[in-house]
C-alpha cells in the first residue's frame, strides 16, 4: 500500500470497490491488521432489500394517479437528469413520453 493511499485514523475512506467507512471500520477496535476485534462497518449490517434501479430497457409502470397513463406498462429508452424516456407500445400505436423517476416502479 502506497504512503499517499493512507488515511488518518477516523478520516472517511473509500476502496476501489466503492465502499466508504473509516480507518477503524477497516482495521478493528484494536488499530491493527492483525489484532482487536472488527468493527462493522456503517451501514453493512443494517442493509435492507431497495427497490430496483431504472435504467434503460427496465420495464417499468407509472405510479402517477394524476397521469393518465398511470397503470401503463412500457419500457425505458433513456434517462436525462429526474426524468425517463418511456415507451409505450400498444398494438397499432406507439407513444414515447418523459416521467418524472419517483413516479415509475420497476416490474
């Protein structure tokens, strides 16, 4: 391990694979690789099921009851910013309209 890669005891950290915790996460109670007891990890242990994520070609159902197209089951083509591309296709007709995110649920 390089010197510049190392962080002060209590300082935030982050590994290659995206996880954050602190020095004392990492190495135990006791300051060594070797000794003390591990402690966890913030948040490791209380990790829950989340829902999943929308991405493009999720297909997804508005949860809008203000929309009219709540209850419609379509596609997602992109996502630009808090809003997805949708696309519906309904036999003889295709419609492609943009929703807010909080408003789809992945199927």
């Amino acid at each position: 391990m390089q010197a510049d890669r190392l962080a002060p005891m209590g300082r935030p950290t982050t590994c290659r694979c995206g996880a954050v915790g602190t020095m004392e996460a990492a190495v135990g109670a006791g300051g060594s690789d070797n000794g003390g007891s591990p402690s966890p990890i913030p948040g490791a242990a209380m990790a829950t099921e989340s829902p999943a994520p929308i991405l493009p070609g999720t297909t997804v159902v508005v949860t809008d009851a203000r929309s009219i197209y709540n209850g419609y089951r379509g596609f997602v083509q992109r996502i630009s910013g808090r809003r997805a591309a949708v696309l519906f296709e309904g036999g003889n007709w295709d419609k492609l309209i943009t929703v807010p995110l909080t408003t789809l649920k992945a199927v």
